[in-house]
C-alpha cells in the first residue's frame, strides 16, 4: 500500500464525515438538539486483514464518532455509530485491488454476495434508522461483525494471521 492509498481512504471514510459533521453541528446546536450517525464499519473495531488504509480510516471514524458523543451529549446531540459486517452492494465490481488480485477479487466478490456472511444494505440502512431515532451509542450489524467483536474480546492477540 502507498501513502496515496491512505490519503484517499482517510479522504473519503474520515474527512468526508469530519466536514459534513462540522458544517452541520453549529445548526444543531442552534436548535438545541440533532442526532448523528455514521457509519463505520466492523474495520473499525478489529483490523481486516489486506486492507490496511481502510482498517486506518474506520478506526478514526470510530473515535471521531465516540468522541463526538461524549462531547455533544450535554448539547443534546446524540451520536450514533453503526458497524456493519459486509453489506450485500456490489461493491467489489468497483474497488481496487492490489496483491493477488484474483484472489483479494474473489474473496470481496464472496463476502458481498452471499446472504449468510453479509447484511443486505436496505437492512443496515433501516437499522441504522432506527438506533438514531432511538438515540443508541452504537449498534453492530450482523453475525460476522458480532462474532469478529467476541472474538477480539476473548482473544485480542490471537488473531489468525495471514
């Protein structure tokens, strides 16, 4: 991975939330009240193997959005972060790829597409929804992102290698 690689990554998953974040807090200040979600991703609580710039970029959404909520709470703002496992959106027809591309290909072309290891993005959508209308701190999104979670709970050195 380059260094253009991170900034890019860091462009869009991070300074694109920061700056859209920030255009719209002093409003919701200004009202009293406002509610806030991002979505991070479970590459922002447990790194993903080969893909480095993006596990960097989510990890900074997910302190950015905590942050934010400790801050905002007394405001009566309330942020939420989503960590979805893989969504089901066709993406891997459109990213890049480095390394062994045929493989790095065909596992992102599995992860998307099949029902049991990804979520279908209208169903992150409708849950994201509803956790910040509920005013939720943070809610994960599918059994893969909920079993990476236990997994690095029960054993945060023990992570398969590759």
């Amino acid at each position: 991975m380059t260094l253009e690689d991170f900034r890019a990554l860091m462009e869009t998953n991070f300074w694109g939330v920061f700056h859209t974040t920030m255009a719209v807090l002093p409003y919701m200040k200004a009202q009293g009240f406002g509610r806030i979600g991002n979505v991070v991703s479970v590459g922002g609580l447990r790194a993903v193997p080969h893909m480095l710039p993006y596990t960097v970029s989510k990890f900074a959404l997910a302190g950015f959005t905590e942050g934010l909520r400790t801050e905002l709470a007394r405001q009566n703002i309330l942020v939420t972060g989503i960590y979805p496992s893989t969504m089901r959106t066709g993406g891997h027809r459109h990213a890049w790829f480095k390394g062994r591309q045929e493989a790095e290909f065909t596992w992102f072309a599995l992860g998307d597409s099949l029902p049991l290891i990804s979520a279908s993005a209208d169903r992150v959508a409708r849950t994201l929804w509803q956790a910040v209308c509920d005013g939720e701190p943070s809610v994960i999104v599918g059994w893969p992102a909920r079993f990476i979670v236990v997994l690095q709970a029960l054993f945060p050195m023990r992570w398969p290698r590759s």
